[in-house]
C-alpha cells in the first residue's frame, strides 16, 4: 500500500501501467478454460474504463466503492426480507 509522500509521486503514467498490466492478466486468465470464466473479466475491464472515461483513478475509487456499498446494502437488505418473509410464514 502506498502511503504519505509516496502516494502523491504515483504519475499517472505508472498507473496506467498498473491497469493495462491487470487488464493482460484478465485476458490471459479469461484465455484459459477453467469452466468459470468466458473472458468475463475481460469484459468486466472494459466496461470499467468505458465507464470511467478519462476520471483519474484515485477519483473513480470514490465511486466504486459507493458502488460496492450499496451492493452491501441490498444484499443485506434482500437476506433480511427473505428471513421476514419465512418467518411471517
């Protein structure tokens, strides 16, 4: 993990780096038949940065972790109306 002044000298050069080298590994793994993924990360990636646009990645976390927050919540939500519902039974 990147902390203090370390974090302000990441370039966004290096980032890009980091994300174009996962998105090779997605490709090489989504190549390989493990019977749980069809280039599913692949696509995944994709339309992540189509989504992204030009957003700078430390902005975009902001919003994949609201998006992982309210996944949380309705999960959560769901489990709980489910046991409700059983036990309204």
């Amino acid at each position: 993990m990147i902390r203090g002044r370390e974090a302000a000298s990441v370039s966004p050069v290096r980032t890009r780096r980091v994300r174009t080298g996962l998105r090779r590994m997605a490709r090489a793994r989504a190549g390989k038949d493990n019977g749980a993924t069809h280039g599913f990360e692949a696509t995944l990636w994709a339309a992540a940065d189509k989504l992204r646009g030009h957003m700078d990645a430390a902005e975009y976390k902001h919003v994949v972790l609201g998006l992982i927050f309210l996944k949380y919540v309705s999960d959560a939500f769901e489990a709980r109306r489910q046991a409700l519902l059983a036990e309204a039974e």
